[in-house]
C-alpha cells in the first residue's frame, strides 16, 4: 500500500511550498482503524441519523430487525441486553480516562447515559510520562571498549531514563481468532444502495470444523447479522440461536445449540451493513459527473483490519481461503472486484439492477478483497507476456489513464522476470477512486489509488506528478507477488510487505526511467526520512510485536516503508543482485499461495549467497535505531590507517545510554583515486575497527559508504572532512555521496554533535552543484533551519542565506526550458524558482507576478511544472486579492492534480485574516476530505503566525476532525504537520496535555515523536542561535559572501 508515497506528498507536499518546506522528492504511506469508537447503526426508517455524545464518540440508535424463522432468539435478545449494561459501565468508565501531568490516571465523571446504544471502544489512552533532557557524549570513543564483547549486543526497544522517552501504553489484551473453523472458501453476494447509503449481504462459506464446537468465533464490525446457520456437509442445518457481538474486539461470536462435529460443512450468514463516509470498509466516494451532478461511489479499502466491515470473516492475514464475488448494482453503473467478470445478467427481483459475478480468486488473504461500483472510463492493453492491464478513470478522462497503463504494461513483465515468478492472474486493474486515504492500495488483481496517483494529463501534470505515479504503480503492483502472492505471517511482519515494495517500486522506476537519476531521489527520500525518524527516543524496531489490530497503524511510518526500503537496499548491495534474485524465487516459489515471517526470507536468502543474512539483518531489524560511524585517518608512509568507532546515533546528541547497542554494518571505503568504487569492503561486527588502506597518498581524500548505500551516519575527522571538502566544489565526489556528506552533517549539527555554522559554511561550497536531488535535499535542510529561525528576530537573515545560495544556480536555469532539457532539469527549475520566490529574490518575485497575471487573463498558461512555484510565490508576498483569484483557479480546475497543487501553497498567504479563511476553506465541501490535512499543514509550514493558528485551529475543530479520519493514519499526519514545527518547550507540554484530555489512539507514538521534537527543536535554538545569527552577520558584511 502506498502509504510511505502519501506520507512524503503530504509532509514535503504540504511543507516544501512553503518557507518551512523540505523541497525534496516525493514519496509513500497508509490508513487504519479507528481508535477510539462508539458507534452504533439504525436500519430502515433512520437511516443516517447520528447524534455527538462525549469525547469524540459516536452513536446511532439501534433497532433490531424484526425476528425470522431461524434468526433472532430471546435468549440472544437477553443476552445482548446484559452484554449492553456491562460493556456500556467499563467503556464509559475508561473512555474518561485523563491523565495527569505526573502521569497519574484520574477519571472524569461521564455523561448520563439516557439511551441504550452498541459500544465499540476500541483503545483508550495510556500512561505518558514527562519528558526529560539527556546528557552529552563526551568523546567518539568513549565507552567504546566496554561495549567490545560480543554479549552487549542488545535488541532492546527502551532507553535510560534520562532520554526524552515518553511510556507507550501497555498493550491491550488480545487474542487471535480460534483454530476449531476456518474457511475454505466464501461465496460472497453484496447489494449496495447507492441511495441510502446501505448494503445487504450473503455469504455462504465452505469451512472446515477442525475441533468440536458448539460456536463460530469470526471478525465482525458495524455489520448487523439477521439469520446464521451452519449446515455440515451431507446432513440438516443448524441455525445459530445467538449471536454474542464483543465489540472491542470487533468479533462476534455465532453460538448453536448443538455441537458442530468435525468435517466440512457451509456457514450462510444474512447480514446488513453501511456505506459509511469514512473512507475504509466498504464505503461511499464522492464524485461529480461531467454534466455537474453529484454522485456516490461504493468502494473499498480494507487494510488493515476493515474486511470485517463489509461482510463477517476470518480477518487475519494468515487465515486465507479463496472467494466467489457476485455484486448486484445499477445496470448503468460498471463492478469491478479481484477477478474477471464470468457472468452478467438482470437482477431477477428489480429491472434496474444487474447481478454480476466474478471468477473464484486464488486462496488469498480477506485484507486483498475488494469491489468498486461506480461510472468508469477505461483504457486498456495486453503486456508482453499477456496479462490484461487496465486502468479506470472518471468518466470522459480515459486519456489521463494512459501514462499509468504504460508504466504498468512495462512493470509486470519486469517483476515476472525479476523473481522469475508470472502474475498468476488473468488480468489487472487500475482504478482511480475520489475520495482515498491512502496513496494506493494493493488489492490483488484490482489496485485503487487516489486519482493523483494514477491519472496524468499530459498538457497539465507536472514532472514531480509524473515520477509519483510511475513509483506508486511500481509499489502496488509489486505487492502482488509481494505481500499477495506470499503474505506476512502476522502484521508484526508488516515491515516486510512495505519495506520491500519500498524499495523495488526504484529498481522498478529506474528500469522504465533511467533518466530520472531515482536512486538519488531514493536517498533524500526514503533514507534520510526514515533516519530523521529512527534517531528518535520515540522511534521503534523495523519489526514490531503487534497484538491486537488496532496497534497496526502506528507502525504504517517512516519506519515500515521507509527504513525497511533502506536496509533491504543495504542487504541488496552486501548479497548482490545475482544471488539476492535467486533467494527472492526461491523464497516465493516456496511461500507462495501461504504465509511467511522475516525470518523465512532470511533463510532464503542466506542459502542463495551463503552469507550470515540472519545474524546481520537482525541487529537491523529487531533493534531501534542506527549507527554513527566515527572515522580519524593517520597517514603511515603510503598507506592511510583508519579508526572506526560505532554508537547509536540520537537526535538528542551523543548517546550516553548504559546498554551498548551494536550493529553488524557492510562498510564501504572508496578514495578519491576512484570515486565510484569501492576500495575496501568490510563487515563491522564490532564497536571498534581498525582498516589499513594501501597506497593511498596523503594528499588523497577518502569516504565511507559510498553510494550512501549503509544505514548510518558517519562522522568525520576534522582533517579528514576538510580534504572532502574540494570534492564538492569541484564535483569529484558523485552526487548521492555529495547529497549523504550534507545530510549526515545537518543531522549531526541538529544533534548538537557539531556547529550548526559549521554546516552553513560547507553549504556554501555546493555553489557549483548541477543535481536536483542534491538540491532538494540542501532546500529541505534550510527549510528546517528557516522554520527554527522563525522563532528569532533574525529570520530576514537566513533567507537573505537563502537567496544566496540558490541565485547562482536559478540564473543558469532562468524560467524556461532550454532545447535538450528533461524530467530533472525541470524538477529543479521548479524547486530553486520556488525556493527563490519564497525568500522574497526581488527578480523572481516579480517575474512570478507577471507570469501569473499572463495565466490568470488567459494570455499565457502557465507550464505544469512552474505553477507551483509562482503560486507560492505570489501568496507568500500576495494579499486578499491574490488568495481570492488562487480560490477561484481552485473551484474552475476540473483535476485534481491542480486543485491539490493549489490547495498546499495557500497556508503560505501571510495576513493573519487570511491565515484563517484558508483555514475554514479546509474544511468546506471545496477540499475532499482526505487533503484537508494538506490544506492545515500548509497552513502550519507556512509561518510562525500560521503554525500558532493552525495549532488553534485543529483544537477548536478536534471533534469533528476526529470524527472524519478517527483511527486512521491522517490523524497521525495531521497531528505532525500542525505542531512538529514548534520550538519552545512550553508547546511541548500543551500539546502532550491537549492529547492527553483528547486521546487519539492510533496517532500515541505520533504525538510523542512530536513532542520530543519540539524539545529538541527548542535545545537547538538555545544552543546554536546566536552563534548562526553572528556568522550570518559576518557574512552579510563580508565582499567574498555567495
């Protein structure tokens, strides 16, 4: 699923049009459950109806439906009622729950409950305890040879208590679905009422009776069963006389009253549900026709837990069967699910409907299901080796399908040549579907995608917009060998699914792309990202005990897709493509149609290259964190001695904990006698390592990692980072090295490790850099600095730093496309134009003006790839007229990909006043709901006035936000995008008691990331400030500046 592609469209999307922006390339990410829920349905006559009751939660009035023959029972009627009264004590009691500054748990008094209601709370909020300060590292190589014995290698996910941890809560008790029954096959019908917002369900499954019993236990949420029976193959039926609903398990419990004996046997359910609006389940999309009319869409998104919210199941990864899927809808509205329609004929009961059934899927797991009803265009091919690739657009847009359906009709023979496996499906759909919360979602043989994933105008989308697409369709198409074909075990192993797609959807991109240098992108923005995250306290393990579902979605991060991209790109180097393509088929020839753990392709791949794949990649995977190498170079005769210590790197400063965490790290060591290969390879399995390079001149500069391909950091000697230095200047050094030594420098000033002015000197010397990537990731890094020194008197100077070092390089590129020039050159047009435009550079602000005058009367449209730049050009430095003419291009675009580009820039209109009409615009029928967490976060990104405005904002609006994306990962997001930009200690506390009397579940390790950010974003600034404000003095007073 790409979750990780959203996170990174919505974080330097949202931000990088602003002054506090990361500027670089764009990638991945996910959605959830909800967290903390009551809800409850009302069929027929109050339909919809929905009241507000306490802290966020929902309920309906619930009516039964009227008893049948065989179905509702007194004693299920008495039992539900007792069920009703004890559930509704406990959950009241700990959905009041706060907690103290102290962290002690005091509970407020709830609300009269007046009216009987179906609970479904599924998580409340735990302990968090202060955050505190942590000590310095005194020396590189202190404490090094304590940790010197094998023993102290440690998997440990906690720290000393003098790190700035915050406790997560204790985990809930849960228990997976018994072993007596489990599915064979579901035979499937679903009615939807595109109407009423409602559909009806069947389901008969053939299933196993492995072990006596007298009840089903089975996944069941929001669904209101009407009849169950059991009927054992050859023999009566049994109807179920209760129907026992455990609501914060979202399980139900079918009991019978005899003994279901061993053997084969058909369960047939009769069941209701709703379309709901919340965007996972079986839910309604919102679309507009081309004549204006405003429909609905019934699709799906189930991943990771929320099949059970469109028929009851064995919703678990490793509990497949197969399914035979019929529909019955509109006849004028196309149905889509997993397979090839096989049959399509008039629904017998009404002339409007049609019945259309899908060919039985192979055994797969019930996250993978999925149906789509709705009005579609389609374009269509057959790739090279004869699978049906289709994509579907709205209607009247099947030309926007057709870059997609090419990268796609390229990627599928290149994944079938790859693992030497084919797609074992007869066809493939793309579908673009309106309202999405995720980036894209992996269903087998039908993938949806937020239309801004899949569909490209060719006159109108721009080069970033096109890179996007080809990497999310790389991404989910992979999945279908990859997490389809072979599933995790458990969502422990979630890590796997993503983190592999993660990085293959480049090998993919860069097979069908050369031109986009995507390895470098790869870098800035995966690597970097998952290592910003990872140096946290509050970060955790790439592998995660995961109990009860609602846990799922806190790992959907950086760390999952982005750090597990990273280390399986390491372990692809330290094996080699050879032999790692022949662990990859020896691994899903073996697993396929079942289920596997990390350990399984470790095997694989340890047999393929005969290396100790396990033992490396567990200190990678099971343990937090990463490492900082520190290196010193002394020269003997003609051979460079070099000493490496490893430690944990923190983004608090030099770690100082009592465990000595160790990592088993491939080294590469090259020179500047050959830049782009290695001189030396090594595996450090120690903290401490000494290396002899041979015939290596004094004069010679020699860099670890190269390809910045290991998952660390490295610290230098300062001998040895000033001879680095002339390489940048002069382009020696390849670009993802020039882009890895920049990085690792702002992150250890960050820490607090260097001089944050040391940085800004180094900085200076990329004045000749030609690459884009290398840019983006310089643009992000002086974001980040832009947005602490906001918090000053000073930030006029950074941007005058800005406008420095960007002006040489936008001179060279001007505004318009040069004879020759491709998808990179523009990428970094539009980046240093909008990075100019925002620092307030006199020629580009008034260029920006003129050229969007020229579009706005129609007498010069802008290119796709410059609109963004002059829009935030030209709100930044705008006033109401301008923020009501960006208003206007909004409501007249007829695609998405522009009213999105449009929606990011507006947080960066200044005027107070202003600041808060974009804000109400967020959450207006104008903005889909699942990019008004873009339109808030770029408010917050876009000034210190519009971060304290967008924190306010999303206090003031808490509940109904929380209503719309409850559980889901947007919360998480909206959550970091308001506040990760503040920098006083005191935001830290109001944000952490704001949660702590408004839980949000699923967003915990979220809102702790953040506050442990803001404090060490505050130490920064108290520690670096007036040093940076003196050099940029200096600087500004100085003939030789930039």
């Amino acid at each position: 699923m790409a979750h990780g592609h959203l996170l990174a469209r919505l974080i330097s999307g949202a931000l990088s049009a602003l002054a506090s922006s990361c500027a670089q390339a764009l990638p991945r990410v996910r959605h959830s459950t909800s967290a903390l829920r009551l809800s409850a349905f009302l069929w027929r006559g109050t339909k919809g109806r929905r009241e507000s009751w306490g802290a966020h939660a929902q309920w309906r009035p619930f009516h039964r439906w009227p008893p049948k023959e065989g179905g509702w029972q007194q004693q299920q009627q008495q039992q539900q009622d007792e069920d009703l009264q004890q559930v509704s004590t406990r959950s009241r009691e700990a959905l009041f729950i706060s907690l103290s500054r102290s962290g002690q748990a005091r509970r407020a008094r709830p609300p009269p409950l007046s009216s009987p209601f179906r609970i479904r709370l599924l998580s409340v909020g735990g302990r968090r305890l202060p955050l505190s300060a942590r000590s310095r590292w005194a020396s590189p190589f202190a404490s090094a040879a304590a940790a010197s014995s094998p023993t102290t290698t440690s998997f440990s996910t906690t720290t000393t208590s003098s790190r700035l941890v915050a406790a997560m809560p204790e985990k809930r008790p849960f228990e997976r679905l018994p072993a007596e029954v489990r599915p064979i096959n579901y035979g499937l019908c679903l009615k939807p009422d595109l109407i009423d917002f409602t559909f009806e369900g069947k389901l008969e499954a053939a299933v196993e009776v492995k072990q006596a019993t007298n009840q089903i236990v089975m996944n069941c949420a929001d669904i209101d069963i009407i009849t169950a029976s059991y009927a054992p193959e050859g023999d009566e039926e049994i109807h179920a006389t209760g129907f026992n609903y455990q609501n914060e398990d979202e399980k139900v419990t079918l009991s019978f009253p005899s003994t279901l004996q061993k053997g084969m046997g058909t369960l047939k359910i009769d069941f209701v549900g709703e379309l709901n609006d919340k965007m996972k389940g079986f839910y309604r999309s919102k679309y507009t026709t081309p004549s204006g009319d405003t429909r609905f869409a019934a699709v799906t998104q189930f991943e990771a837990t929320d099949a059970r919210r469109a028929f009851p199941c064995w919703d678990e990864p490793a509990i497949k069967g197969t399914f035979d899927i019929s529909l019955v809808v509109p006849k004028d509205r196309v149905a889509l699910s997993n397979m090839n329609v096989t049959d399509r004929r008039p629904y017998p009961d009404d002339e409007n409907l049609v019945e259309v059934k899908f060919a039985r899927t192979p055994v797969m797991s019930t996250y993978l299901v999925a149906f789509v009803v709705g009005e579609y265009d389609f374009v269509e091919t057959r790739s090279t080796d004869g699978v049906l690739v289709r994509v579907y657009t709205p209607v009247g847009k099947a030309e926007q399908g057709k870059f997609a359906l090419e990268v796609a009709a390229k990627t599928l023979p290149f994944y079938k040549d790859y693992f030497n496996v084919p797609y074992p499906l007869p066809k493939i759909d793309l579908i673009a579907i309106a309202d999405f919360a995720a980036g894209a979602m992996e269903n087998w043989g039908l993938v949806t995608y937020r239309e801004t994933a899949l569909l490209i105008d060719p006159k109108n989308s721009c080069s970033s917009s096109r890179q996007w697409v080809a990497l999310v369709v790389g991404h989910e198409l992979a999945h279908q060998w990859f997490g389809n074909l072979v599933t995790m075990e458990w969502w422990t192993h979630l890590w796997l699914n993503e983190g592999f797609a993660s990085w293959i959807e480049y090998l993919c991109v860069d097979h069908c792309f050369p031109e986009y240098d995507i390895w470098t992108q790869f870098v800035s923005a995966d690597y970097t990202r998952a290592q910003e995250l990872d140096a946290l306290d509050n970060s955790h393990p790439i592998e995660v005990s995961v109990g009860h579902p609602s846990e799922v979605d806190e790992i959907f991060d950086a760390i999952s897709y982005s750090k597990g991209a990273s280390v399986i790109r390491m372990l692809h180097d330290y094996i080699g493509d050879e032999d790692f393509r022949k662990g990859m088929h020896l691994y899903l020839t073996k697993f396929q149609h079942k289920n596997a753990a990390t350990e399984d392709l470790w095997e694989s791949l340890e047999y393929a290259s005969g290396k100790p794949i396990a033992a490396v990649m567990n200190t990678w995977t099971k343990q937090m964190g990463f490492p900082l190498v520190y290196v010193e170079a002394e020269q003997q005769e003609d051979d460079k001695v070099l000493k490496l210590v490893q430690k944990k790197f923190c983004a608090s400063g030099p770690y100082s904990g009592e465990d000595y965490p160790l990592w088993m790290i491939p080294i590469s060591i090259c020179t500047s006698e050959d830049p782009t290969h290695a001189k030396m390879q090594v595996l450090m399995d120690k903290p401490e390592l000494t290396l002899v390079l041979k015939d290596v001149k004094p004069e010679q500069w020699v860099k670890l990692n190269l390809g910045t391909v290991g998952f660390y950091r490295t610290q230098y000697s300062s001998d040895m980072l000033e001879s680095l230095l002339p390489a940048i200047r002069d382009l020696s050094l390849p670009p993802v090295d020039r882009l890895g030594l920049q990085n690792d420098l702002f992150s250890l000033a960050r820490a607090g490790i260097i001089s944050t002015v040391e940085v800004l000197k180094v900085m200076e010397a990329f004045v000749n850099e030609p690459n884009y990537t290398v840019w983006s990731d310089l643009s992000c890094n002086l974001g980040i600095l832009s947005t602490l020194l906001s918090h000053t008197d000073f930030y006029e100077e950074i941007q005058a730093f800005v406008r420095d070092i960007f002006s040489p390089i936008g001179e060279k590129l001007g505004w318009d496309a040069k004879p020759g020039e491709g998808h990179l050159d523009a990428l970094l047009r539009g980046l240093v134009l909008g990075k100019l435009g925002k620092a307030g550079h006199k020629a580009t602000l008034e260029e920006a003006r003129r050229r969007f005058k020229d579009h706005v009367e129609g007498k010069h449209i802008l290119s796709a790839d410059l609109r963004s730049p002059v829009y935030v050009t030209v709100l930044k430095h705008g006033d109401s007229t301008t923020l009501d003419t960006m208003l206007k291009l909004h409501k007249q675009a007829d695609m998405q990909e522009e009213k999105n580009r449009i929606e990011r820039v507006l947080g960066a209109i200044s005027q107070p006043e202003l600041i808060q009409k974009v804000l109400t615009f967020a959450l207006s029928e104008e903005v889909r709901p699942q990019d008004t967490v873009s339109v808030i976060g770029g408010v917050a990104g876009g000034s210190k006035h519009g971060r304290k405005a967008a924190w306010k904002f999303v206090r003031d609006n808490w509940e109904e936000l929380y209503n719309r994306y409850q559980g889901g990962f947007l919360i998480s997001r909206l959550i970091k995008l308001s506040v990760d930009g503040f920098a006083i200690d005191k935001m830290a506390a109001e944000v952490k008691a704001f949660f702590e009397s408004h839980p949000a579940p699923s967003a915990e390790r979220t809102i702790q990331q953040c506050c442990e950010n803001i404090l060490l974003n505050a130490a920064w600034l108290k520690r670096d400030a007036e040093s940076v404000h003196q050099y940029l003095l200096q600087r500004k007073a100085s003939p030789t500046a930039v």
